[in-house]
C-alpha cells in the first residue's frame, strides 16, 4: 500500500542557497567597493591636476627666483673673489701722491718696476722737502725701504729727486683691507 501525505513536506537544505546568496552580497560588496576607490582616485587625480595648473605661474616664478638668487650668489662670490685677488698699488699711490707737497706740479713720473717696488720722480724739490718726503714714506706700515736714487740740481735751491720705495706686499694688503673695512 502506498501511503500519500498530503499535509507532510520534505524539508528543502536551505544552505547552498544561503552561501549563494552571501557569496553574491560579498561579490557585489566587493564591486561596489572597487568601484567607490577608482571614482575616489579619478577625483583626486583631476584635483591635482587643477591644483598643477593653478600652481604653474607659481613655480614659473619660483624658479625664476631662485635662477635670481643662484645668478646674486655667483655675483657676491665673485665680487669677494675680485676683492681678495685686487692688486693694492692703486690703492696706495693716492696715499704717497698725498705726502708730496704740490703734487700736482712736483710729480715728473710714477712707475711700478716690480710688484713691490717703484720709482718716484720730482722736481722743484728742496733739500728739506725732499728729507721730509723720505721720512714720511718711511713711516708707512707698508714701506720697507726708501732710497735716494738721484739727486741733480735744477736751480740754486730746487733739485729733481729720483727715489725707490720698497714695499711689503703682505702689508699692503692688509692696510688695504684695512682701510676698506
């Protein structure tokens, strides 16, 4: 005999059903996730590129000054370098044109023969003047020697005076320096 039930129901597994159905929730979970990142990181990337070209006449300018400040640095380290490399005589022939009384109409010749010594000519000078001259250049921090190299009659009281003033280089320079400070 067969025995049918009509009130009685097989029970149905509800499992697979279930993983399908969370595996599904998970992938689109996942989608949407991916999806919400690459839309995130588009907009980031057009800000950054709007911000770049905002920012272009920025940096233009920025590096416009600092090319200013490279070109200004070059310029201070070679003006020092100028300074430090000068030859100091120029410096000094005002000072020693200034002892010689009249120098304007007694000064026949100034010539460097060497980077530490010259030759200073005069004339209408008197004896006296001429002594004073030697002592006041001896004086100077620099001169190391004074010497009377000619000495030959113009007239009864005025004479043509030929005189070589040693100098210390070293000491020269640091009076330039000196003076510039």
């Amino acid at each position: 005999m067969i025995n049918i039930n009509f009130f009685e129901k097989k029970k149905v597994n509800v499992l697979p059903y279930l993983m399908i159905t969370g595996f599904l929730l998970l992938l689109g979970g996942l989608g949407a996730y991916f999806y919400l990142m690459q839309e995130n990181y588009i907009k980031a990337e057009a800000e950054s590129v709007a911000w770049i070209e905002r920012e272009t006449d920025n940096v233009l300018l920025s590096k416009q000054m600092q090319g200013v400040d490279r070109l200004t640095n070059e310029s201070i380290t070679t003006q020092e370098t100028l300074v430090d490399l000068r030859y100091p005589m120029v410096y000094v022939t005002e000072e020693i044109a200034s002892l010689v009384p009249d120098e304007g109409d007694n000064v026949v010749s100034f010539q460097l023969t060497n980077p530490a010594q010259f030759v200073l000519t005069l004339e209408n000078m008197t004896v006296d003047q001429g002594s004073e001259l030697v002592n006041d250049l001896g004086e100077l921090p620099y001169v190391t020697q004074v010497n009377y190299l000619r000495l030959e009659s113009q007239s009864e009281s005025n004479y043509l005076l030929e005189l070589t003033i040693d100098m210390n280089e070293e000491r020269l320079r640091e009076a330039v320096s000196g003076d510039d400070d």
